[in-house]
C-alpha cells in the first residue's frame, strides 16, 4: 500500500511542477516553488517509509539512504557546486530552480 502512496505523492510532484509552469491553460500559474518542494520532500519521506514497510526496520533503509547519498554527483557536504546534479535535474541558468 506505501508504494501506491509514493505513485501518488509523485502525481502531486507533477500537478505542482503543472501549476509552477502555468502548463494548464485552465489554471494558469497556481503554484509555487515552495509547493513544488514541499511535494518532493513529500516523495521523499513517502519513499522512505514503503522502505520500512518493505523491510520492517529502519536499519536496513537508513543504511541504503547512507550509502546512496554519496552518489550525487558532489556528494553531502561538498564545497564543489553540483554541475553533474544540475544537469541531471534539467536545470538551467535562463530560469531559478525547474527548467521547463
């Protein structure tokens, strides 16, 4: 049932990123960054805990989280700007934050 939730929560992710771009013509721009980032954050928790449900422990998903993490591009606590990361996620320098 956790990963229906996280479908869900993803389905959000991209009625904000919908709303933040005013790609409804409908509704125009309605939604905000911080909405958007709210909505991932929320992808984020929800993952983790279909990772629980998945394992029954917090042990085993808190060390996967810990190992993943330093494969971002620059890692957790990097002084280096995240070049690699930004590109991944589509970002540009024409627009803060989400590329169209």
């Amino acid at each position: 049932m956790r990963l229906l939730k996280l479908t869900e929560e993803v389905g959000e992710v991209a009625d904000a990123f919908i709303g933040l771009h005013g790609l409804n013509g409908r509704k125009g721009v309605c939604r905000t960054h911080d909405d958007l980032l709210d909505e991932l954050a929320d992808v984020i928790i929800t993952a983790a805990a279909a990772m629980i449900g998945v394992t029954g422990t917090w042990t085993r998903p808190a060390g996967t989280l810990s190992d993943a993490w330093p494969r971002l591009p620059s890692g957790p606590g990097s002084d280096t700007p995240v070049h690699g990361l930004s590109r991944y996620l589509g970002m540009t320098n024409r627009r803060p934050g989400w590329a169209a």
